[in-house]
C-alpha cells in the first residue's frame, strides 16, 4: 500500500475484513476502517492465512498519533458467541501517523465458511484495553464501499476512479456500475477508458489503483462543462460546451507562510522574484504578487517537491524559467505545480453545480465568502454592506481572511469565491478569440496564443462587489501588476 489511500474503492482477499465505522463502549477512542486486503493478492484466492489490515484511530474525534496497542481476536457471532482464536501475535504494537495505522492479522486456519466476526481491542496508555463495538463481520470476497461512509476519508466527490483500464481485469456486471460504460453483453461490461463515479457498488476493483490526491489538494473529476453563463448579461461571459481533463487542485488559495517556505528556498537557488509578496498574517492568503511572481514560485515548487517544471523560456522545453519577466512556454505533460487554465479554475469554481451564479447556488452573503457587500447594487448579495467582519479583524487594508475560513464548494475547495482574485494561465481576449471564433470551445482550452496585454482573474476577492466573486466573472490584468487584491492557488497534472 506505498503511497496509497483508499477512500472509494475497499478490496479485501479471504481471510480479510474491510470495515466503515467502529465505535468505542467508552468515550476516549474511535476507530475508522479504511481497507484491508492481502499485498500479495491480485485476485481473490488466499494464498497463506495472513492479511494486512489498514485502518483510521481518532481520540476524541482528533486523528491520534502516537503509539497504539491492539489485541484482535476472531469470534463467531457478532455478539457473545465464542472466540474462536486469538491473532499470531496476540497484541500488536504499532505507529499511530495521523491516525492511520496498519496491523498484521493472521488467525490461521479458522474459515471453513461459517460466518466470522473481527474483534478489536485497543489502548494508548498502561492500562485495560478498550473493546470496539460492534464486531465487524469478516467477508470471504472483495467488496466495496462508498467514500461518503469513511470517516476521516477523502469524499466520494473527490475521488472519482480514473481507473487505468490496465489495471482492472475482468468483467463488472451491470447493475453495479455507478457510470456509463461500454459494454460487451447483457452480463457485464468492459470497462474503456476511464471510470468515474463515487464507487457505490462497484467489486472486484484491485485496491491499489485508487489513490489519494497530493497532500492538500483534491481531484476535479474530467468531463465536460457549460463554462461561463447568461445570467446577469455580462459581454465578456458568454457560454459554450468546454471539456477538462481530470486533474489535481489546491483545497487553499497559496498562503503567505506557504508562499513563504518556498520564496525563500527558491531565492538561494537562482529564483529572482520582482515582488516578495505580502500577506495579513501565516495563514491568511499572500497577496501583492504579479503573474511572473506566481510562475516562477510554482516552478520552484515543482522543484522543491522534485517534480518536473511546467514552465520555461524556450519554446524548446529546456530553460526552466527562474528570472525576469519574459515569456513563458508550458509544458503541458510535467508533472510539476501551474496555474489552472480559466477553463480548469471555473470547472473547479463550480463544484459540480451547473448554471448558478456561486459555487453554492445564485445567493451570497458574508457568511459564504469574503467579499464587500452591496446590497443596494445586486438583489443577489444578501450582505451585509460594507467590508466582511472577518476581513476586518486586523484592519481593511487588506481585509483579507484566513483561508479556509469558509464552507467549501461540492469538490472539497475553499475561497473560490472572494477573498484573493486568483491568477489563470490564459491571456484574457474578451468575448471572443482573435481569430474570430467562439469564446473558449473544445477540449482542455489554454486560452488565445499570446502575447496579449493581459491575463485572466478569476474568483473576486475581499475589496469586490458580489458580482466579481460569480462563477462566470472574468477580471483582468496587466501580468506585471502586483496588487493586494490579486493571489492564487496551483494545479497539477495526474
């Protein structure tokens, strides 16, 4: 399970268990199970009697981290009953990180195909062992869970499959295919391409093609979208069908001690920055960068991760961009931190809603975003008036908020309203190209071949009336502006 977490897709191989929630008799613990399934297992048939269970502990709802003991043992009813044997070994001490955990089970030879229930006890401390409740049922084939039943897991929004073909073998039948498939018969299909959907009833999928995104970040899912809208007639924001492919977004617009922690290590490094970039506090977002300031930072990101560079300075793909304000060349097949295309942040903007003005729906209040509010000016902003009370804490100027202050959109990502104006890739053409044809159409967009005067942004921020925090809005800068209104967030590559 190197570098995995599971969240939609559970798989468990005879004899192995695969559970959602299991809660303490007493009040100091809560354990949530996330997968099991034997490592040496690609199909269901056991081979050995030993397992490799994976699973979440929290302390008083907190995912614990520390050190563990737990004492399995396996019965054959889910209350009372007899125990049937203890695991080799009978306790286990393990490595709690971040409440995740990952225990050795083996009960021998103990599944003659009767049912069997899975017992946990557990301490932290010296003391009795605390028994979970209830006792979970140990299934014999691979089965599945969605990820809106984990505790502590990634949410079934945000993990979406894209499960190489080459890696799920088989036939899955119909009636459980939460998405449309081809398929190959009346009995079960042949899955092409990818596979996307939240997981309900899906088997027999490997657990070790799922994986968690990047650490801070989620999964926008691909598919195609209605970007922009003709909701309040706005000329630059006309609509056409526009399709993205999947890819991976910060929940957070970049902070000023994120941006900070990377500034500095880029700045020995042969990095030069015309703007150092500013921020209200650690964790409110940086501001007072340009487009180049932005560029490069996600370049010494990517590098600082050990990541390939997006960016560079010729057309040939081979002078990472570090300095001065030139222009840019992408390499859109590294997998290194960019900036989302327009198209990329309003897919993401709209958390799988389509035709609202906001991330949640056609209203807004300062409860909802940082914004300034007009109630006078649009029916839509429900206000108050003036600079949000949470911006205000610390002075107006900037009345910027901590971020992740907010309830998130349908994909997990907070501030895409309000805020900080967000920095896009594309040059900004207005309604349309100038080539003349349809504003922003076909697949994965980049916006118009530059260069141009100026670059997109998105998203409003804390000095904006309501309307510039819509989904559809399209503001506008020179790249070399660096403003206390202007920020952004990155995206990567799958």
């Amino acid at each position: 399970m190197k570098n995995k977490l599971i969240a939609s897709f559970v798989a468990a191989a005879r004899p192995s268990a695969a559970f959602l929630n299991a809660k303490v008799s007493g009040p100091l613990l809560a354990l949530a199970f996330l997968s099991t399934f034997n490592p040496h297992l690609s199909t269901a048939h056991a081979q050995g009697t030993g397992v490799t269970y994976q699973g979440r502990l929290n302390s008083g709802g907190v995912p614990y981290s520390g050190t563990a003991e737990f004492q399995p043992t396996l019965w054959n009813a889910l209350s009372s009953g007899a125990q049937l044997a203890a695991n080799n070994p009978a306790q286990l001490v393990v490595a709690v990180t971040n409440g995740l955990f990952v225990l050795p089970l083996d009960f021998g030879a103990n599944f003659p195909g009767a049912d069997r229930w899975l017992q946990l006890e557990v301490r932290t401390v010296l003391g009795p062992f605390t028994a979970l409740t209830p006792r979970q049922k140990i299934t014999a084939t691979p089965y599945a869970i969605t990820a809106g039943g984990v505790t502590g897991g990634v949410a079934a929004s945000q993990v979406t499959g894209l499960l190489p073909v080459s890696q799920v073998s088989g036939t899955l039948p119909l009636a459980q295919l939460p998405a449309t498939v081809v398929t190959n018969g009346a009995s079960g299909v042949t899955l092409s391409g990818t596979l996307s959907g939240n997981g309900a009833g899906l088997t027999n999928l490997p657990a070790s093609v799922v994986t968690a995104p990047p650490p801070g970040m989620v999964l926008i899912p691909a598919g195609a979208f209605t970007i922009l809208d003709t909701l309040d007639g706005m000329g630059n924001a006309l609509p056409t069908n526009v399709t993205v492919s999947a890819f991976y977004m910060d929940v957070n617009l970049v902070s000023w001690s994120q941006w900070q922690s990377v500034y500095y290590w880029a700045t020995n490094r042969g990095y030069g920055f015309v703007n150092a970039g500013a921020g209200k506090a650690a964790n409110h977002p940086v501001q007072t960068v340009d487009w180049y300031d932005v560029v490069k930072w996600s370049n010494a990101r990517s590098e600082q991760a050990g990541k390939v560079p997006v960016y560079y300075t010729d057309a040939g793909l081979t002078a990472v961009y570090k300095t001065g304000e030139v222009t840019v060349y992408a390499n859109w097949s590294a997998n290194g931190y960019r900036l989302p295309t327009e198209a990329e942040w309003e897919k993401a903007a709209r958390g799988g809603l389509s035709g609202q003005r906001f991330p949640w729906g056609n209203v807004i209040n300062q409860n909802l975003a940082n914004y300034y509010g007009a109630t006078g000016s649009y029916s839509y902003d429900l206000g108050p008036n003036e600079y949000n009370a949470i911006g205000s804490v610390g002075g107006t100027s900037p009345a910027t908020s901590p971020v992740g202050s907010f309830a998130p959109n349908g994909y997990g990502l907070n501030d895409m309203a309000g805020n900080v104006l967000e920095w896009c890739w594309d040059w900004y053409a207005g309604p349309v190209y100038p080539s003349g044809s349809p504003y922003l159409g076909g697949t994965d967009p980049r916006g118009p071949v530059g260069p141009l005067s100026n670059r997109v942004l998105r998203g409003g921020s804390w000095g904006s009336l309501a309307s510039n925090a819509r989904c559809a809005s399209r503001l506008n800068s020179d790249p070399v502006n660096a403003d206390f209104n202007f920020g952004f967030r990155c995206v990567r590559g799958l």
